[in-house]
C-alpha cells in the first residue's frame, strides 16, 4: 500500500458502504480500468440494496422509466432513436439492462448525479412522445373505468401495469383485488379455443378467435 484507496466492489454491494479503502497499487490500476465497465448487476448480488438505499431505488425507477420510453423512441423515426442513443453515449445499458451498474454509475449514485441525468433524459423523451404525431397514438386506455384518458406505462407515479400481459391502468384503478380484463379475456379465449377442440372443430378457429384479442405495445 502506498495511501492509494479507492470504492471497494463487493463493500458496496454488499453492504453499502461508500468510503474509500486503501489498496494495493495493483489493485487500484485494476479498479480504475474497469471503473466505467457495467460489471455490476445489483438484482443478481444483492436485490435488497433497493430497500435500503433510497437514491438506488429511485434510479431503477428512473432507469425502468426511461426502458418504457425507449420502446416508443425507438420505434419512431431513426434519427430520434439516435438522439437518445446520443444522449446517454456509451452508457445504453442505463435504458436496456436496468440493473447494470459500473462503479462510476454507482460513485454518481452516492454523489446524487445519476438521478438528475437520467430525469433530464427522460424529459426529452417524455417530450417526444406527447408531441410525436406517432408515438402520442401509442397509449392505452385504462379498462376498469373507461374514461377515455390516454395513458402512458412510462407515468409511473399515475399508473399501473400489468406485470403479465402489460395492460396499462390508472394506478387508483388497478388494485390487487381487481383482476387484469385483459388478460381475463385471454383466459376465456384459451377456454374457448380448448372447448372447440375437443369437438374437433378445424384449426381455422385460431383465426376466428384471434379476432377477440386486443394488441398492445411491448414497452
């Protein structure tokens, strides 16, 4: 040791801890190497982290936010998927593999950087998708009540999704008591086809039924 500290990976994930340590010469030049490397999956070593480390909670919710709105940026013209890829050049895995994490990500996180980051690229993407002649037609409507409101599954504060079949609701709306109507229609599909079978009816059924099932965007 010769007074070199640094973050240490596994007293991170492991336990939170934000000091710096001392390490050998050796050890810190490989620390440093890898430091912008996303090496680290919080949901693989330690998922619990997101309890108890509010600022890292608040990032994966910033983080899935921003994995929604990929899903319409990216399926609108090329040059906004490009913006967006611009604006998190090199880091795309912060909006396609949530949990990833390089040490720099999670130096910001102790330092409250990677939150304001994230909230300034999901303004911009927040933006594009209600102006977007497009993306704005992309919504859903929440099946329980039926106002007629066009939602959104990136406005996470006012909405809830479906964790099956991705139906997007008020958050008010879906309660755990309340069952999905989407994917109760799908279960009565299933039935439906399974009873016509069993009577022999032609295959030629799948596409009648198909007719009953309601598409929606895999964001």
């Amino acid at each position: 040791h010769v007074d070199d500290s640094f973050l240490i990976p596994a007293r991170l994930v492991h336990n939170w801890d934000t000091c710096k340590h001392k390490v050998s010469k050796q050890a810190k030049e490989f620390l440093e190497y890898v430091f912008e490397e996303p090496l680290i999956d919080i949901q693989q070593e330690n998922p619990l982290l997101y309890r108890h480390v509010e600022p890292l909670a608040n990032v994966v919710r910033l983080r899935q936010q921003l994995k929604s709105l990929r899903a319409y940026l990216f399926s609108c013209r090329a040059v906004v998927a490009e913006d967006l890829r611009r604006r998190v050049f090199p880091r795309e895995y912060l909006f396609q593999q949530i949990h990833l994490y390089s040490l720099a990500d999670l130096q910001q996180v102790i330092e409250g950087k990677l939150a304001p980051f994230l909230g300034k690229v999901i303004k911009f993407a927040t933006s594009h998708v209600y102006n977007c002649s497009l993306c704005s037609q992309k919504g859903f409507i929440c099946e329980l009540c039926n106002n007629g409101e066009i939602l959104y599954p990136f406005e996470t504060v006012s909405t809830s999704r479906c964790e099956y079949c991705g139906a997007v609701f008020h958050a008010e709306c879906k309660v755990k008591t309340v069952p999905c109507p989407r994917c109760v229609r799908k279960e009565l599909q299933k039935k439906q086809k399974s009873f016509w079978r069993r009577l022999n009816i032609d295959d030629s059924l799948d596409e009648s039924c198909s007719m009953f099932d309601v598409s929606y965007q895999n964001t």
